[in-house]
C-alpha cells in the first residue's frame, strides 16, 4: 500500500491496482473563502496543489468521500465535484451523503446504512467509524461525517480518520481494532470564536500512543483555520518518544506500507 498526499485531506491511496482518491480539494491557491472572520482573512487553499497531482488524479479508479455537506469545501469543493463529475469516477459514500453527491451528477455507490457493520469494498471490506467534529456548540454547525476502517487482502487495514476530534469512542474504536496504519487530521482547526474542530497536537501524540500501528499526520499547512505546522508537530513527537510510529507527509509525499509489519519508508 502507498499513500500519495496531495494537499489537505486530500490523498490517494494506492492499493494494489486500485486508486483511491480522498476528499478532493483541487481548487487553485487563493480561489475559495477564507475560513476566519476576524484577523488576517487569508483565502483558501493557502498553497497549491503538488506537481504530482495531475499524474497522481490520472491513475484514479474510485473516490471515497469522509463528509461533504455544510459547507465543507476543504473536503470537497467544487473543483473536485467538477472532476468526478467528468470522469464519472465511482465515489463510494455513506447513504447520507449520496443523495446530495447524486445531484452534483457524480457517480455514486453509496454504502449500506448499517454503520459500523463490514461492507465488501475492492475484494476487502470497509467500516465506517463515526467522527466528532467538533463538539459544544460549535459542533452543532459542522457536518461530523464518517471515518473508514479498511481491510484488504494483503494490505496492512487501513483507518481514515476523517474529520474529527480525539473522542471515547475513536479511542474505544482504536484499542479494539488496532489499525496497523491510520491517518488522522492533525491542523488543530478552529474558527474564531468555539472550541477545535479537529485533533491538535496534543491529541495526535495521544492518539499515537494509544495506537500500535503507524500514524500519518495530514490536515496541514493547507488552510487558514489550521495553526498547527509539521515542524511543531514533529518537534512534539520527538519530545513524547513517538517520533518513530508518526508520518508527517509533505504535500507530493508518496508513503509506502507493507502488510506484515507496516514498516514505511
């Protein structure tokens, strides 16, 4: 298994002849709104898309989509729906999302609705995990989504986090699944006023030590909402000893996982 970072959320997972893009943000730097009200009201995305993108987009054979409704264009914005519309690429999704990305003209496969339960996905199985995005009152306007658990034959299983805080259940979810690989937003999001929105950096390392398997840290330097840089990230974990087991992909980073022993090089 390999996992192609692009920007954000935005990744490709690469498993066996299957390529699998992740919450598609394509829009150029600087094209969509900013994300604070008050203070330096920087649009969005802050960077460009890596040089690697349009190859990487290329070589796509499904989307999976974690959240998409409220506003939530860091996930997918029109760019991306644009795309997926053209190519008629297949996004599989929960049964909340599809009748929404259906509209849009995508090409939909959405899931069963019991969630939590396996479902077959490319010879394997995938399970949705519930994300919490955000809680309080700020959690009430956000679109909290859905997390994925893959499995597949010969690949290390695989958690996407998705858009979420670092709450009792994904701990519980975590301890009892073990995930040899996961991916996990690390930007610290927050609007002006209201608690974070996705884990920071506190709940990353404690996230990585509550894991066995490897952590991939994405959600960085991206958007105007996210504070937290891969520098301070990575000085953290350094400090915490879990420096070893964490991931901090550059955007164009191409990260490479075996099955046995998830060993990334």
């Amino acid at each position: 298994m390999h996992i192609h970072q692009l920007r954000n959320a935005t990744l490709i997972l690469e498993l066996g002849p299957h390529r699998v893009l992740v919450d598609p943000m394509l829009a150029p730097r600087g094209s969509l709104p900013p994300l604070r009200l008050f203070g330096a009201r920087q649009r969005n995305p802050i960077v460009e898309l890596p040089a690697s993108a349009d190859a990487a987009l290329a070589a796509v054979t499904h989307c999976l989509i974690t959240h998409c409704q409220k506003g939530h264009f860091d996930h997918l914005d029109r760019a991306g729906k644009r795309w997926l519309r053209e190519t008629q690429t297949p996004v599989i999704c929960t049964p909340h999302d599809a009748p929404y990305l259906a509209e849009r003209g995508l090409n939909v496969q959405p899931l069963p609705e019991a969630h939590g339960e396996p479902s077959a996905f490319l010879g394997g199985q995938i399970r949705t995990v519930a994300c919490t995005h955000g809680e309080g009152w700020i959690g009430t306007l956000m679109e909290h989504g859905v997390g994925y658990l893959i499995e597949l034959p010969g690949e290390p299983s695989l958690y996407l986090a998705g858009d979420t805080v670092l709450t009792p259940t994904i701990r519980a979810f975590v301890q009892q699944h073990q995930p040899q690989v996961s991916v996990v937003p690390a930007g610290g999001a927050r609007f002006d006023l209201g608690g974070e929105l996705i884990m920071d950096i506190e709940e990353v390392i404690a996230f990585t030590r509550l894991s066995q398997g490897l952590v991939v840290a994405n959600h960085l330097e991206a958007l105007s909402h996210c504070p937290v840089s891969r520098s301070d990230l990575a000085h953290a974990a350094r400090q915490a000893g879990v420096a070893q087991r964490l991931r901090i992909p550059a955007d164009g980073e191409r990260l490479a996982f075996e099955a046995a022993v998830a060993a990334a090089c």
